[in-house]
C-alpha cells in the first residue's frame, strides 16, 4: 500500500515536471521564432530597399526599422522573464514536492517574479544585448552613412 502511494506521488511528480519543462520549451521557441522573424523583416525590407525597389532613400527606412526592432526585443526580453519565472517553478516543485502538495499542478508563476529580473532589464543582458543591440547599431550606422554627403 506504501508503495504505490509512494508510485503515485512520483507519477505527479513527473507529470507536473512535464507540465512546466513544455512551457519552458514554448517560451524558448517563441524567444528563438522571434529572433528569425526580426533579422528576416531588417534584412528583407533592406534588400527590398537596394536599387529602388521601394524607396530611394534608405534613411527614413532603417529609422522605422527600429519599431519593429524594439518591439521584437522587448517580447524577447517578456518571453525570457517568463521562461525565467517558470524554471524557478520547476526548482520550486522538485524542492518542495516530497515534502507538501502545495500549489499541485498550479503553472502560476507569480510568486517567484520577484527572483526574477524585469523585463527591461533582461533586454540589457548578456543573451539578448548583444543581438538587438548589434542589429540597431547597423540600422543607426545606415541612417548616419546615409546622411551624411
């Protein structure tokens, strides 16, 4: 009887891992789909841009380009929170789960928020920085070349 009470509480265990190790997949996925998705949109609407396809005049471009540059990074940094916020979930679960069944099968990751960088500074760091930052050089670098005779 203590064994497959012992076999059910490892079979929830599992389960719940599994519950938030694939919402840490998706985050990660959708923090990968938006990188792809940012460098295809900058570097199709500048290849676009070559030889006047559409615009004769690339600076105004690259300058709207920072729009979709910032709003891509800072999903990127949001997803990188959430991410962050889950793998203190799952820290939390393979803790605590021998000892109490609090929050059974409960993804709500709020109480751990706090542990976690924001989201504005996530966008600073060391993973999404230089990737965005490298990016709005360029299209800042591209602006200025064009602007000057």
């Amino acid at each position: 009887m203590a064994e497959n009470l012992n076999n059910d509480k490892k079979e929830i265990l599992h389960k719940e891992i599994d519950l938030i190790q694939d919402v840490i997949k998706r985050m990660a996925n959708n923090s990968f789909l938006l990188k792809g998705w940012m460098i295809s949109i900058v570097v199709g609407v500048l290849a676009l841009t070559k030889d006047t396809l559409v615009t004769d005049d690339i600076t105004y471009l690259s300058l709207i380009l920072c729009l979709p540059l910032i709003v891509f990074w800072y999903l990127d940094a949001f997803f990188l929170h959430k991410e962050k916020c889950y793998r203190k979930l799952y820290d939390w679960v393979i803790a605590n789960r021998k000892t109490n069944d609090d929050y059974q099968y409960s993804l709500n990751y709020e109480r751990f928020e706090s542990e976690v960088k924001t989201v504005l500074r996530l966008m600073f760091s060391n993973t999404l920085f230089p990737f965005y930052g490298i990016t709005a050089l360029i299209l800042i670098c591209i602006t200025i070349y064009n602007i000057i005779p």
